[in-house]
C-alpha cells in the first residue's frame, strides 16, 4: 500500500474545475476590500472577512511600511528566544484593553491560538465541552490535547447544561465557544452560558475571531453582553477586522504568564512579523476611534439580511455581516456561485464536510466600506440569478 495512493485517487477537484464549478484557490488579481479583480473580471467583493474595510486604509498600510524600515520584514525567530519585540508587547497591551483583559499574548495566526491554547491547558483529568458548530481549529486543539472531549448541541443550553452535569466534579472542565460563528453569524448566548460555567465550576473559552471589531462595539461579543469578567479565555484573529495576520489569547495575567511557557505553536513557531503586528495595532486604534465604522458595520448587515429575507432566501439565525444563503443542495450552491461570479459578485459556496449534509449554503458576508450602489448592485444580481433559476426549474430544464 503506498501512502501517496489516496493522493491520486482524489480526482472530484479536477472535475469540478473542469465542469466549470470549483469554487476554491481562485487567484486574485487585485482585490481592493470591496472590489477583486480575476482574469480582468471585476466582482464586487462579498466573501471577504475584512468587515471594517481596513486592509486598503492607508494609516494601516503606512503602519506596516513604517515597521518593515524599522524592524525589516521578519523577526526570524520565536518569541521564546529572539522573536520578542516591544512592537509586540505593545500590541499585547492594547489587545488586552480591547477584550477587558488583564493580559494578551500573540500567536503567528488564529489557528495556532487554538491549537497551543487548548493543548497546553487540557490534562489528562481534563474535559473540553465544546458547541456543535466549533470551528476547525478548536476541535483540532482538543485532539491535541491529553484530555477528553465532549460537544453539545449548537447554541443549546439545555444539552449543555446536561452535558456538565454529567461531568464529575473532581475533573477540570473547560467550556469552549465560538462568539460570532462563522458560517451562520448567528451569536452564542454567552449570559446564559456564563451562568452555566458557573454552576458548574467551569473555565469559559470564546473563540472571538469574527466577534471582535464586529459588535460590542467593536470589543467583541463578552463587551456586546457586559459579561467581560464571567468569560475567562477571550481569542481573537488578525485576518477579520484587525486587517493583518495573526491571533492572540487574553485573559488574567497568571493564566496568559502559563500559556506563554507551554503553548507549543507559540513557542516552536516564528513570531508575528513586524509589519503584520504594525497593521493589527493601527487597526485595534482605529477601532477604538471610529465607532461610526461599526455602526455602518451594523447599518449594512440589516440591509442585505432584510434584502435576502424579502427575496424568499433562509438566511438562518444571523446577526452579524454574515449572511448566509441557506440553500441546502450541493450542486444549487455550487451553481448559484457560479451564475454569481459570472455576473460580477464574489461569495463563497460552502459545502460539506464545512458545514452538514443538506446545509450547503452560499456565504456572505459584507463590511463597512461596502458602497449603497454596491449593495444595490448585489441585491439586483441576486434577484437575477433567481429569476433566470426559477425560470430554468419552470421550463423542466433543472
């Protein structure tokens, strides 16, 4: 048996690229925040996780060039030995001021914050309760880690509530949630979970990638529900809102002290670069600046949900710039994205194993940049694909 069989036996890819619907690794030409360019094709700009529009602002781009002339363009090191610069225990700070944290510590990206975090804090005495809907990152973390895992229904707090009940009270038990979750922009109930953790003498986790610059005004979903000091472990990304790449963990200053020595994917891995610590700085400034940008932030996510639920679209739970088009079949997904690309937007088609069977759906999502003629413009092509589909399915076609 050779190892490398499955590797060529994996042929639905290149089908799919050659049917015309593959939707994945399209190299872009320019991508402007709320435009993109491919082959000459100019699309307006709905996939993207750049929900305040800061990756073309200039103060963020001149914060980036500013720290390649001073630092140059790596640290060539990990933190643990050569890696540290002030640059990054500044940006630490302010991280932790954002979340109402005493403390922060910065990781090469999102996925690592996850993988070494979890992992270093799960023993074998341990337990991980974890939501249904958890991202990659988080359940791969609990792999990682020596202890157990155990998952709850999506956003259920009655399963969660037994779930811990049926834990014993002589193991450590660390509950894990996404804030915002990325497929659904739907929203974790954090109070009522809050209230659970402690019944149940339970740590909390919020995985705040898509939560922070987002709601809360803009300090994420523990800020948006004032419950700050009942969430013990707040995560973030640098790749959403804060325009760069990167991720950090906060939380009280002895527990961050503790993951900083056993955390391995922040030890064993290079430090963030000095632009991209630069850029995620400028961008927690102007965050805390300008909250009319989350306001427009809120003001254009209503918009398109209202738009999409008007058109007969199921747009699930969400209360976010995530706006999901529930679609359910593979092939309706894979072929509304593309009747989309081809009229000039760009969403992203989701299939499984991203999300359940019969839950394909197209994911959009929208920032604050995003123009009302732009917006008009997605929501009359939207409206003219489903004509040109419902028509297709009358006439026996589909």
């Amino acid at each position: 048996m050779n190892v490398l069989d499955k590797c060529y036996g994996f042929q639905r890819a290149h089908a799919a690229k050659k049917a015309g619907y593959y939707p994945y690794f399209i190299p872009l030409d320019e991508n402007e925040g709320t435009v993109a360019s491919y082959k000459g094709h100019r699309l307006i700009m709905i996939g993207s996780n750049n929900y305040l529009g800061l990756t073309t602002d200039p103060r963020v781009k001149v914060a980036a060039q500013e720290a390649i002339e001073k630092y140059g363009s790596s640290c060539t090191g990990a933190r643990f030995l050569n890696g540290t610069l002030a640059l990054h225990e500044e940006l630490e700070q302010e991280l932790a001021e954002l979340v109402n944290k005493e403390a922060a510590l910065v990781f090469g990206n999102g996925y690592q914050v996850n993988l070494g975090v979890i992992s270093s804090l799960l023993g074998r005495r341990d337990v991980a309760i974890i939501d249904h809907d958890d991202h990659a990152s988080i359940i791969d973390g609990c792999r990682l880690s020596v202890g157990e895992t155990r998952r709850f229904h999506h956003n259920d707090l009655d399963h969660l509530d037994h779930v811990l009940r049926t834990c014993s009270d002589s193991v450590g038990k660390l509950v894990i949630v996404e804030g915002v979750y990325s497929m659904g922009g739907d929203i974790a109930p954090l109070p009522e979970i809050v209230e659970l953790c402690r019944k149940h003498n339970a740590q909390l986790m919020v995985d705040d990638a898509h939560g922070i610059g987002v709601i809360g005004e803009g300090r994420g979903t523990a800020a948006h529900f004032d419950v700050s000091d009942g969430v013990d472990l707040i995560m973030g990304t640098f790749s959403k809102s804060l325009a760069s790449l990167g991720g950090f963990i906060a939380g009280d200053a002895q527990v961050i002290h503790y993951i900083k020595h056993f955390a391995r994917t922040m030890i064993f891995s290079a430090s963030v670069t000095p632009p991209n610590a630069a850029a995620a700085l400028a961008a927690v400034r102007i965050i805390r600046e300008e909250p009319q940008r989350i306001k427009r932030l809120a003001e254009v996510s209503e918009r398109m949900k209202k738009e999409f639920t008007d058109m007969g679209l199921d747009v699930g739970n969400t209360e976010t710039p995530i706006v999901p088009i529930i679609l359910g079949d593979e092939m309706t997904t894979l072929g509304m994205w593309r009747a989309l690309f081809d009229a000039g937007i760009f969403a992203n088609a989701v299939i499984p194993p991203a999300v359940s069977p019969n839950a394909s759906r197209l994911r959009t999502s929208y920032m604050a940049t995003h123009t009302d003629e732009q917006l008009d413009m997605v929501v009359s092509t939207f409206r003219e694909v489903l004509s040109k589909a419902n028509r297709l399915e009358a006439s026996g076609f589909v």
